[in-house]
C-alpha cells in the first residue's frame, strides 16, 4: 500500500487525493476547509474526465475543481484514508465507498521510489509515457542473457515480464532489495493513470520472441 500527500487546489479552497474506488478504476477526493461532505469523482478510463458521484454536490463541488484535482495528482498512487486533518486543523470525515481492506501481504510501496519511476518515464510534456517505459524495458529484455535464457527455457509471459520489470526499477529506485512483488504492484499503480495496459507492448515483444524460439 502507498499513501500519497494530498495537493492544494486553486479552483476552490480545498485539499485533494486520489483514490482507488471500489467500483473499480481511480478516482480524486476533494474535502473543502468550509464543508464536512467530501467531493469524490471516478476518472474516465477513455476521455481522463472527472465523472461525479450522484451525491456530490456541484455548487460545492465544481467539475473544474475535479479536473484540476486530476491534473494535479497525476503519477500519484491512491491512497486508503479514514480522515484528513486540514491546516486549520479541522477533521473532515472522508465517506468513500467501502474498499476491500488491506491485508498482511500488500506490499509496501516507498513513495519517493515510485516518484523516481514516474519521473525516469516521463515525457517532455509532463505526462507519464507508456512508450518510454516500455522502450526501456524491451531494450534490456534484448541485452540481458537472463532473459534469452528465460525465453529458450519457455518461461512464460508472466515470469519473463516480472524478472525484466524487477530487474529495471531496481536500477531506477537504487534499491536492490525490491521486491518481485513490490514492483509489479508499482506497475498496478502506473496502471491507475493511464486506460492503457502498462506493459503491454513488453508484452508483445516477449511473445514475438517465445514464438521465434519455438519455430527454432
């Protein structure tokens, strides 16, 4: 589990955060210094628009505010909270839908390694680039041994996938103990922002090259 620091809005006077719904998707939760109702939004998987909940109020809640609680968060991970203490140290409830609960084995995620792998794979505009990841990744699935060993071996997909995504953030991190697990749930995270599948030209590529050693 990741906890992320909320951002300031300018739109109105109010702190936002993004979150995974239990609806499925992401979503941001907007909690206002002058209002004890959160805003909560799901974000579009197709347009990236802010969709409202039926029970957020728009007078207090413009979309506005939503798409720049969106801009804003963008690359964060979600987080699961209960209350949020404001500056002038009022608690606002945070009333989200139910969420499945952690358990023991979630993987603890550090915030300041997942930020260095939004930036490392973030393009010119800002945004987190699934073609820079992806480039990387191939690029030393293609110059590893390990994995043209993997690949004659007729590992899967799957394992080929985890060692090369494992193997790259902790070069990216600088933490050589992260995890099998750890990393693949950063990737579920990096998967939260954009409606495409994150390792889905990895993908691609590793099937391409299992096919070629078959026909070998």
């Amino acid at each position: 589990m990741v906890r992320t620091d909320t951002v300031n809005l300018t739109v109105i006077t109010a702190v936002a955060f993004r979150q995974k719904l239990a609806s499925g998707g992401a979503g941001v939760m907007i909690l206002r210094y002058d209002a004890s109702q959160p805003g909560i939004a799901a974000i579009s998987k197709t347009s990236g628009d802010p969709i409202p909940t039926a029970n957020t109020p728009g007078d207090l809640y413009p979309i506005e505010a939503f798409r720049e609680a969106i801009a804003l968060t963008a690359g964060m991970p979600y987080s699961k909270r209960g209350s949020v203490r404001l500056e002038k140290k009022a608690v606002v409830e945070a009333a989200p839908e139910p969420e499945e609960e952690t358990t023991a084995d979630d993987p603890v995620i550090d915030t300041a390694e997942y930020q260095k792998i939004i930036a490392m794979y973030t393009d010119r505009n800002g945004k987190l680039s699934y073609e820079l990841l992806n480039r990387d990744l191939i690029k030393f699935a293609h110059s590893s041994r390990t994995v043209h060993s993997m690949i004659a071996e007729g590992a899967s997909t799957k394992k080929v996938r985890t060692y090369i995504v494992t193997s790259k953030f902790r070069t990216v991190t600088g933490n050589k103990k992260l995890t099998e697990e750890q990393a693949m749930k950063m990737g579920d995270l990096l998967d939260e922002v954009s409606p495409r599948s994150v390792f889905k030209q990895l993908d691609a590529e590793l099937r391409k090259s299992s096919a070629a050693n078959k026909r070998k």
